[in-house]
C-alpha cells in the first residue's frame, strides 16, 4: 500500500527523522497512530465515565424518592418476575 501525504505532512515526517526523533518515516506515522488510538479510547472512557455517572444520579434520585429497595427484596421481585414470564410462556431473555 503506497500513502500519499500532503507535502506539509510529509515536511514534518522528515523532520522528525531527521531530527533523530525516529528512525523512519513508518515509525513517525506508527506513532502518529498510536496517539489516535489512544485520543480515541481516552474520549471512550470519558463517555463511559459520563454514562456511569448519569446512571448513579438516577439512582440517587430514586433513593430520595424512597423508589429502591434492599438486595434480597430485589431478587425476590426479579425471581418472581421470571416465574411469571415462565408461567406464562413468555421468552425470558438475560
């Protein structure tokens, strides 16, 4: 696979080899690369992040509603929920 550059990106490859940076115009663009995968799982952990602390606000705000309850009492309505779904031929998905 042949890429062709633009010539200011080419002009800051040879830069970086010529500098002693790197040691070839691949390794420049491998580690132009690397800094992409990382940006990109940096902005997904950020989203996670988010998401994670949308759901604990949720939750906190059904707690002050009084709208959660303890663990047991959490099993035993999921439980009969599935004998229920069960009972009625309904598919039960997890």
């Amino acid at each position: 696979m042949v890429i062709g550059l633009p010539p200011e990106l080419e002009t800051l490859v040879q830069s970086q080899v010529e500098n002693g940076n790197y040691e070839s115009a691949i390794d420049v663009l491998f580690a132009g690369m690397n800094l992409l995968v990382q940006q990109q799982e940096a902005v997904g952990d950020e989203v996670s992040q988010a998401k994670l602390r949308q759901e604990v606000l949720i939750g906190w705000e059904a707690s002050q509603r009084g709208e959660v309850v303890d663990g047991p009492t959490a099993m035993n309505q999921i439980l009969e929920d599935l004998r229920s779904r069960y009972a009625a031929g309904q598919p039960i998905v997890c």
